[in-house]
C-alpha cells in the first residue's frame, strides 16, 4: 500500500529539501524562514570541512537568529508540514463558510421592486 503523501505547496517544498539535505531539525528550518535565508543558498553557508573558520550551518543559524532577534530558538516550533496542512485547513473552512454567506447576505438585502 502505497503511503499518501501530504500536500505542500511548492514554495515551501525547497524548505523541506534543504531540511533534509543539511539535516536541519524544524526549529533550524524556521528560524532560517524568519531570518529571510534562501533554501537554495544554503549550501555556500555549510560548512564543507575544508572551511574550518566556518561554523556548521545549524550554529550558524542559531548564531544569526541570537544576534538579530536577542534570544534562542522560537517559542513554538511548527513543521513545514504542520504550517501547509494549517493553511490548508484554514481555508477550507473559509471555503464551506462562503456559500452560507452568501445566502445571509441575500436574504437580507431587501428586493427592489421596480
């Protein structure tokens, strides 16, 4: 039986490719998303070790989000999956909202009669 895959929107994909790729755990992944770091640049930032004077690149990312936000990692960690399958649920049910909406709105708007 073949195991369903969730749905994630493509923006978020390279996240979860970079994830895998660097073995960055979700707090690493988030806060690199809140710092503003490209997923597809994230190689140049690793360290190959023939760089020793660079940090590996979890540290790294823990460095940066100490020194611009003043604290450690977020208070809540979310998954990329966690935040797509959210999104996806939000609006979903902003979807099965509207059509009742829409029907409130019409039988409150009087008829004009012409």
């Amino acid at each position: 039986m073949a195991k369903k895959k969730s749905h994630v929107p493509a923006r978020l994909q390279p996240w979860i490719d970079a994830r895998r790729k660097f073995r960055l755990s979700h707090a690493h992944v988030q806060m690199a998303r809140e710092l503003g770091l490209n997923p597809k640049k994230l190689g140049k930032l690793n360290n190959h070790r023939q760089e020793p004077w660079k940090l590996p690149l979890p540290d790294f990312i823990v460095k940066l989000y100490r020194k611009r936000f003043g604290k450690d990692p977020p208070d809540t960690v979310r998954s990329i999956e966690e935040m797509a399958a959210a999104k996806r649920a939000k609006t979903l049910a902003k979807e099965a909202s509207k059509p009742c909406a829409d029907a409130a709105r019409r039988s409150a708007r009087p008829q004009a009669s012409g």
